[in-house]
C-alpha cells in the first residue's frame, strides 16, 4: 500500500512539473524510488499506511479532475499514460499482493 500511495504522490508532482513547463524526474530510476520508498516506509503501522494511501488518492483524483479531459484520456500524450501508470493501471500490478496481504490480516482467519 506503501508503494502504490508513494505513486499516486509522485504522480501529481510530476505532471504538475510538466504543465509548469519544468523537467520533472523521480530524482533517480524507478528500482531506486521503489527501494527508497520502501525503506522509508518500513516501520510505518497499517493504520499510517491506510491513511496515506487513502490521502494520496484523494489527492490524485482532485488533481486530475482540474486537467482537460483531453488530456487525462490521451493515453498516447505523456499525462494520460502517466496517469494511467501510476493509478488504475499500478494497481492491477498489485492487487494479488494487497489481496493475499489482506487474507492474512482479516479477523477470524
């Protein structure tokens, strides 16, 4: 949950950057962002990582309903692919894992 909220942050980030006309990076590669990220994320409890993930994607969403349609729908243009890669796109990447993860955690199991 981590890793996908840490996605959806850097999603606004970036495009902002962009419509800005700025060169927007990670900083680094993608392999290192994740790894980054994780050991950040590392001792953050389940109710912390809930409220990030869910604070992140609010986010996201307010964000992208101020862009053109247009352009969020444009999977070709770098907004919308990016958009589309790091929402719904990310989370069909992990859902088996945040599925199996939440088996392990539901009461009475």
């Amino acid at each position: 949950m981590n890793h996908v909220a840490a996605w959806l942050e850097v999603t606004s980030r970036m495009i902002s950057e962009w419509k800005q006309g700025r060169k927007a990076t990670l900083g680094h590669g993608i392999e290192k962002f994740n790894a980054l990220e994780h050991a950040a994320s590392k001792g953050r409890s389940l109710a912390a990582t809930r409220r990030r993930l869910n604070r992140a994607r609010r986010e996201v969403l307010a964000f992208i309903a101020t862009l053109p349609e247009a352009e969020v729908l444009n999977l070709e243009g770098r907004v919308g692919w990016w958009i589309k890669y790091n929402t719904y796109g990310h989370y069909s990447q992990h859902i088996y894992e945040l599925t199996e993860f939440r088996k392990k955690w539901e009461p009475g199991d």
